[in-house]
C-alpha cells in the first residue's frame, strides 16, 4: 500500500483531483477534516460514488450525508466544546488558563451500505 497526499486549495479542484487520483491508481480516499472540503462534501460523495471509490471521512456526520464511513467525534460536539471555553475567555479567564479539554464524547463510526 501507498500513501498518496493530495493538496486542494481550491473548491474546484477537488472533483478533478478525485478523478486524477482514480487514474492514477487510487483504491480508496480519506478525505481529511478542512472547512473546503466540508462545503464541497455533497459533490465528493458523487464522485466517489460514480467512481466507484470508497472514501472514508473524519465524522460520523458525512456517512450521515451520504458518505460511505465516517468516524471520529460529532462536528456538533466539537463546537459546543469550542463554545465553552470561549465562553471562559469572554467572561474573563485568560486564554492561557483554559485548559485544554479532550471531547467529552466517545468516537463514534458510522458505515452507510451502498447498493453494489
């Protein structure tokens, strides 16, 4: 097996460096947690769909979706989380004293069975 890392800086790249990855040998895809992906989420789980390539995504959320595998915490349990400490800086806590909190919550994973 070979890692292959694909950059995308622009949401419309990300299709035709799914279809590049596919030509060049791609089995499979982890698409990595980025606010770009993320917006662009519902055109890669038609492409990958389309190729035929399984992908896998870093919250149960995008199986959710339409993914095929998600894992790792819930995206809405990240950002409560991120709502409390915030809440301890605005209320007067120095950001240097807010402890870094692991998430409350348990990984979860989530498969959504495709049709072959």
């Amino acid at each position: 097996m070979e890692l292959v890392i694909r950059t995308v800086e622009r949401p419309e790249r990300i299709v035709p460096e799914i279809e590049e990855a596919r030509r060049a040998g791609a089995e499979a895809l982890n698409v990595l947690a980025s606010p770009i992906l993320h917006a662009r989420r519902f055109d890669i789980f038609e492409r990958t769909a389309a190729l035929r390539l399984p992908a896998m995504y870093q919250s149960p959320e995008f199986a959710e979706e339409g993914g095929l595998i998600g894992y790792g915490p819930r995206i809405t349990l990240m950002f409560r989380q991120l709502a409390r400490q915030l809440a301890k800086v605005f209320s007067g806590e120095k950001a240097s004293d807010v402890p870094v909190e692991q998430l409350r919550s348990s990984w979860r994973s989530t498969c959504k069975p495709r049709k072959a």
